[in-house]
C-alpha cells in the first residue's frame, strides 16, 4: 500500500502528457488550417499562437482629411485600435450585426445634415449602436450628457428623454458636429472634440501652438479617441480582410413600424400597447426615449410613438 500514491502520481503524470499532446496536435492542425501558407512554429516553440499580426493600410483618411501614416506615433497609435478591434471578436462582430439595423437610418441623416458619412463609425465607438449609459451618466448612440442633450436641441425630462432615441440624438449630434466644424474647419478636429469637447479641445491646440489633432500631447481617452473611431471605420470597410465574415442571414434587420401621432396625456402606457395590437415590451423597444409608464403631453406638443407591424 505505501507504493500508491507514487503510482497514482505516476498514472496522473501519464494523463495530463498524453492531453497536451492532444491538444498540442488540435493546436497544430488547426493552425495549419487557418494559416496554411504559414510554417508551423518549431518544436521548441512553447508560446501559445493567438494569431498573426496586421499590416497597416499604407493609407487612411477620415472624412476626407488623410491621416499622417508617416508619422511614427500615429502608426503606432492606430496599430494598437486595430488590433484591439480585430482580435476582440465578440465585440466587433456585434457591433457589425447591429450596424446593418441602425446605419442606413443614420446615413441618411449625416447626408440631410452635410455631416462626412465617416462620422457614423464615432456613434459606433461610442454607444456601440444600443443605448448605453456611461458611468458618467453620458447616454444613448451619441453618449449625450443631460445639459448637453438639452443645449441640441433633446428633450429630457421625467417621462421622456429623446437622448435615447436614435434617431432624435442622431440629428442632436449633427447640431454639435456642425457648430465644431464651424469653430475647428477641421473633420479630424471636430471628432476629437466630441469627446474633448470645443473648448477643451480649443485650448489644447492654442496652449501647444499647433492646428492638428496629430500633434497634440493629450490624455490617454481623447489620444486613443480618433484611432478607435478609424480602426473601426478600416474594419467595417474591408471586415474580410481583417477575418469578419458575417452571414447575411446573422444581420439584425430594422423591424417595419408604423406611427401614431399623439398630443394629449397617455396614463396607462400598457393599455396603450395593448390597444395597437402590441405588448408594452414592444412598445418600449421601439420608443426608448418613453422613460416612465405613462406619457404626460404638454400643450401644442405632439409625439409620434413607432408601433411595430407585426407579421
């Protein structure tokens, strides 16, 4: 009996070699299927293979203004958001799905407002398409702090708060994009100030005596700020070549609404739903800015809620 645990030990010794050598050989060929153009690393090779590096576009622009690849901290600066962006999977490939819902809508806006089409990828690094709320109480697609919503133009109030309405903040956004360019004429500029804001951004460029937002020493947040948004924007473009093969079928669709228009008190929000043929789950879904379970109408305003059309 006293030679047992030397032979359990011996056994288990036995087991775990014999799975490593299983899986080192699922490594390998799964290696050799992904890559198989690529040499398998030698035997001595012990480091786990996450995947291959990525080669920078030799050229980028943002909405319309190029990006200065020449310089060595902006290709590193841009390397590091790449690569996050491509090897975060889940992430990018949600965020890929919801795009095909919410893109068109916002296109069309951007177009209607004289906005670069490029900006739809800052809503995209910022509430990720859905409606987020920041620690800092920021909120919705376009991350609106409360006074800021309210300074373009959104409602924000007990029972509705259009900071959560896509379409709404949407239009919302291009107010401030445009009052930047206004300030900045510049695009690049102008991103970056979102999340600087004007005057924090103005400042930065008047203490440092410089034009670009490439040239300015910033915090960590607004110097990674305009590398996340192109990172995104160079994925989105060409998601094959950065490995995001997306089945069509897998898109999330924009359902088919209609609008009723409505300019007196709703009490019961439920009751409401259940009256246009939908539950009050529904009803919230599509009109997230309805923040309570009643709607309160002010005098000479009208809402227009979106009903599904159910099948």
């Amino acid at each position: 009996m006293k030679y047992l645990p030397h032979a359990i030990s011996l056994l288990t010794l036995v087991i775990v070699c014999s799975y490593i050598q299983y899986n080192e050989g699922k490594r390998n060929e799964f290696f050799t299927e992904s890559h198989p153009d690529m040499e398998m690393p030698s035997a001595g090779y012990s480091d786990q293979i996450n995947d291959i590096s990525l080669d920078l576009p030799k050229s980028l622009s943002f909405a319309g203004e190029p990006v200065p690849l020449d310089i060595p901290d902006v290709r590193e600066r841009l390397d590091r958001e790449l690569h996050i962006n491509t090897y975060w999977h889940s992430s990018t490939i949600f965020l890929l799905k919801r795009a095909n819902k919410w893109l068109p809508q916002m296109e069309q806006i951007l177009k209607e407002n004289n906005i670069p089409d490029d900006f739809k990828y800052l809503a995209a690094i910022e509430g990720g398409f859905m409606n987020e709320v920041s620690p800092k109480n920021a909120v919705g697609f376009w991350q609106f702090l409360k006074d800021a919503g309210k300074e373009n133009g959104l409602e924000v109030s007990k029972d509705v708060d259009e900071r959560y309405d896509p379409i709404k903040s949407t239009e919302a956004a291009c107010r401030y994009l445009r009052k930047a360019y206004d300030k900045f004429g510049n695009w690049t500029n102008v991103a970056a100030s979102y999340n600087r804001g004007r005057s924090g951004l103005g400042r930065a460029l008047d203490n440092q005596k410089e034009n670009s937002y490439y040239d300015l020493m910033l915090n960590d947040e607004t110097s990674r700020y305009v590398f996340r948004i192109l990172a995104i924007k160079e994925i989105f473009e060409h998601p094959v070549k950065y490995g995001f093969k997306i089945n069509p079928e897998h898109l999330y669709q924009a359902p088919e609404l209609r609008y009723v228009e409505v300019d007196s008190d709703i009490k019961d929000l439920v009751e409401f739903a259940k009256e246009q043929g939908i539950n009050y789950k529904l009803l919230k879904l599509n009109n997230p800015w309805l923040r309570d379970d009643r709607l309160t109408v002010s005098r000479n305003k009208t809402y227009r809620i979106a009903i599904p059309v159910l099948e």
